[in-house]
C-alpha cells in the first residue's frame, strides 16, 4: 500500500485494492477545473487574428490544453484581444468584456492591442486595449506565433494558480489513516465478491 | 449637355485592352487622365456609361487628392468596361473652401459608398446623394481626417503623446 503526491501539487494519490484513490481540496479541484478549461470568445480583429485561428486549428492545437472557442461571452472566461482596437469598435469590445461571466481574463495579442503598435500615431486607433478593460497577459510581436499566444495561454494558467493560492490559505488534504485505507479496501473487496 | 470636344479628347484617353484577361495598364502619364470641369462632370460620366464607343459600366474606384498648396481636391475616378475590356481615369478638381460636385451614384450605384467615403475623410459634398452620411468615421465625430490641415483631438483612447499633439514635438517631449 503506498501513497504519495502526483505530479499535480495538492493531488494525493493513494493505491487501493482495484484502483486508485485520489484525495483534494474542493479549492484546488475548482482551481484545476478552472485552468484547464480556458474557454476563449471566438472573437478577432485584425490580422493577429489569423494567427489565433491557426493556434485553434489542427496544427498548433489548442484544445489538447482545455482552450476551446466559445460563440457567447456568457460562455466564454478568457477574451482574447488578436488586433487593432479602433476607437470604433472599443465600446463593443468593452461591452463584451462586461457581458462575460467572472473570472474572466484578457490577453492582449500583438503590439496594436498592447499599445496602438504600427497605427500608434493614428487618428483612429486606440493606444492600447488597456485604456478600456484590464489585460492579464501581453503578447509582443506583430503578430506573435501561435508559440506565443501558447505561452500566454500557459502564463494565464500560472496566474489564475497564484490568484487562488493568494486569495485564500488552501487546505493541503489530509492523508487518510491507514485504518481508513484499510476500511476502504475491505469495502472495495466485499464489493467485488472475491 | 455634353461638350462635344471631349468627344476626340476621350478617345484619346482611353485605355484599350486588347488581350482577354489582360487588365487596363493605367500609367502614371497626365496624357492618361481626362481632366473634365466640376460642372461637367455628371454628364460625362453619364456618356461614358451610355455611349456605344464607351460603356464603362463597371466603377472600379473613386477617391480625392488634397492639394493643400494649390487650395484644391482632386477628385479621381476609376472606370472600366466590362463589356469593351477598356479603362479610363477621370479626374476633376473642385475648391477647398467649398467642396462640392454632383453625386454620381445615380449613374452608378456602386459609387454610393465611396462617395460617402470621400465625404466622411475629405468632406466634399455631394449633390443629389440618396444617403450623404459619415461610413468609416464613428457617429458624432467631427471634422474630415485625411484633410492635410486636419488637427487631431486627444480623446479618451489616445495617450496624449502622439505625433502632431498640440504641446508636443515629435518624441511625445512638452515643447518649452
Ligand atoms: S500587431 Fe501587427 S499583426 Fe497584430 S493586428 Fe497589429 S498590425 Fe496586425
């Protein structure tokens, strides 16, 4: 009978008769629900977008990390800002932003939405999305790889770890006893017959 | 009415294609231009797409050139024929003081947008339009960016340090 920690940190792992016994804190399952399943908005401007589409696209992939396009803000916890932000379309990307359920989290992809980028002396565009909705992650580049928007993707998940952790004090799970252990694996024999 | 002298003056400018599939080879030549007065403007653009010779039923584009020095815009007029393979360029130039010319979108419909477009940037009016209204700028803005004298006003999406601001040179630095 053993037990020890999986990869994942705050996972214990304990070997029983006809399996396997996983053992967490509802924080820390909430917590790697939340990061493993960013759902952005299907939503591009310009011509960051095209590469946004190619990381959803079979090549680069990015359903293999939970990031999986959604129709709906009401559905949608990451916004994904890929292009120019005029100051026309910046009320309905504010908009967006607010129809979007909490936690929600921007990426702000490219040097147009970091900062205005190439059209920074422009009558039309705005000098960054972050003169209207907070951003999580930044993505230099014109336009960055999918690479990129891959490591944002990553760096997001290290935060919305670091939001939880220093939000609240986690409760590491106990380890059960091992007359406990040995309860469940009496149970898990009856259950099998044998 | 249409002045008869164009009519050899247009035959000089057009552009013939004589290849199928070949585009018109506009060059940059002021003998490839058909200048015509402001007031002309309508009627010739209405022979042009009626008489046999020309039949230019397909608008490719419009657009206007501020001339700040001359105190003039030009207003440019791509057409072709879809059914004659030929092109030609119309040009005509109006005040700057007090832009305005008659709308061809009753000629061709599809000159619509682009003239709201050249009135939304330049603010050239255009008689007769069905729908003279701004179409790139947002509602509620004011003024004609692509104006050469046009002075751009900080609003709440800029960082006050743009180019050509009011204050400052060109680094974004408090000119003393
Ligand atoms: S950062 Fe470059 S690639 Fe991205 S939207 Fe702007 S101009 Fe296009």
């Amino acid at each position: 009978m053993t037990s020890g920690f999986d990869i994942l940190h705050g996972l214990r792992r304990h070997k029983i008769v006809g399996g396997e016994l996983f053992l967490t804190t509802v924080d820390f399952f909430v917590d790697w629900g939340r990061k493993s399943s960013i759902w952005p908005l299907t939503f591009g401007l310009a011509c960051c977008a095209i590469e946004m589409m190619a990381s959803f696209a079979s090549k680069f992939d990015f359903d293999r990390m939970g990031v999986f396009p959604r129709p709906t803000p009401r559905q949608a916890d990451l916004l994904i800002i890929s292009g120019t932000v005029v100051k026309k379309m910046a009320p309905a990307v504010e908009r967006l932003y607010q129809e979007m359920p909490s936690p929600r989290f921007v990426v702000s992809m490219g040097a147009c939405s970091n900062c205005g980028g190439p059209y920074y002396d422009s009558y039309s565009v705005a000098k960054g999305v972050d003169k209207i909705i907070p951003v999580d992650v930044y993505i230099p580049g014109c336009p960055p790889r999918p690479e990129a928007l891959y490591t944002a993707v990553q760096t997001l998940q290290e935060k919305i770890d670091a939001y939880w952790d220093a939000g609240k004090q986690i409760l590491k799970p106990v380890p059960p006893s091992e007359e406990a252990l040995k309860k469940i694996n009496e149970a898990a024999i009856s259950a099998r017959g044998s | 009415m249409f002045p008869v002298n164009l009519v050899i003056e247009i035959s000089q400018r057009i552009h013939r294609v004589t290849l199928p599939g070949e585009k018109p080879n506009y060059v940059r030549d002021p003998e490839s231009f058909l200048t015509v007065l402001p007031s002309n403007l309508h009627d010739v653009c209405l022979a042009l797409r009626e008489f046999p010779d020309y039949l230019f039923d397909l608008p490719l584009q419009m657009t206007a050139v501020d001339f700040i020095n001359e105190k003039v815009f030009e207003l440019v007029y791509y057409l072709y024929s879809s059914k004659l393979r030929q092109g030609i360029i119309v040009k005509t130039q109006v005040p700057r003081t007090a832009p305005e010319i008659e709308s061809v979108s009753d000629i061709w419909p599809g000159m619509d947008w682009q003239e709201r477009e050249v009135y939304d940037l330049f603010g050239v009016k255009f008689r007769n339009h069905p729908n003279l209204k701004r179409i790139m700028m947002w509602e509620g803005f004011s003024g004609h960016p692509l104006r050469k004298d046009y002075v751009h006003q900080t609003d709440k999406y800029d960082s006050g340090l743009e180019i050509g601001t009011p204050g400052l040179d060109e680094r974004g630095v408090p000119i003393p």
